[in-house]
C-alpha cells in the first residue's frame, strides 16, 4: 500500500507558475510510475503527465508539452509537476496516481492503482 498526498495548489493569474507535489508515504516511491491526471468541472478526468520508475522517461498530454515538467525525488518519496505559463483552460482539480512495477507509462486512470485526494488549480484570466 502507498498513501499519496497532493500539495501546491491555489490561485494563480494566467502565465503564472505552481508546483504542485506529490508525496508518498507507506512503500518506498522508486519502484511505482507516477502520473498526475486532472479533472476540470464538468469534465472527464484527463492525463497531464507520467514518470517512469525504471528510468524516470516522462511523458506529456500535448495539452501541457513543453509548460509542464515532471519531475521525481526518490530519496524523499516525492514528485513533483512544475506547471509554467499557465492558461485558465489549464484549471482542474490535480490528482497524482501511482502503480508499483508497470511494464510502460500509462496515460489511462484505470492503469493505475494508487491515488491522492487532489489538489485545486485555478487559472484565472
């Protein structure tokens, strides 16, 4: 069993920047691909971005390429998304997933085992 805990929400203009971290707790964190997926109101939850355990190869949503970057901290069990020039199409609810041991990144919720409770993001204009 691993716990995650989101953190690093809030309010932020439009072109601003938020980190938001994950921080797992209960197993060590090296051995689960990470991702985090968000959920804007009224809408499906969607893949943002993923790291792989094996070796931390990271993959995009096109919706985020080249703004966000995610990132991992195995030493203290902790990944993080930094989330530049930030849009309001970019407010959601964020959620980080985890899954011990896959044999690839997935970008589907039902690949993943773990999750936190979320985090707000709010993008404003």
């Amino acid at each position: 069993q691993v716990q995650l805990v989101e953190s690093g929400g809030g309010l932020v203009q439009a072109g601003g920047s938020l980190r938001l971290s994950c921080a797992a707790s209960g197993r060590t964190f090296g051995m689960y691909n990470v991702a985090w997926f968000r959920q804007a109101p009224g809408k499906e939850r969607e893949f943002a971005a993923a790291v792989r355990w094996s070796d931390t190869s990271t993959l995009y949503a096109d919706s985020v390429k080249g703004r966000f970057t995610i990132s991992r901290e195995n030493a203290k069990n902790t990944v993080y998304l930094q989330m530049n020039s930030l849009k309001p199409e970019d407010t959601a609810v964020y959620y980080c997933a985890a899954r011990k041991f896959p044999p690839a990144i997935g970008t589907m919720s039902f690949e993943y085992d773990y999750w936190g409770q979320g985090t707000q993001v709010t993008v404003s204009s």
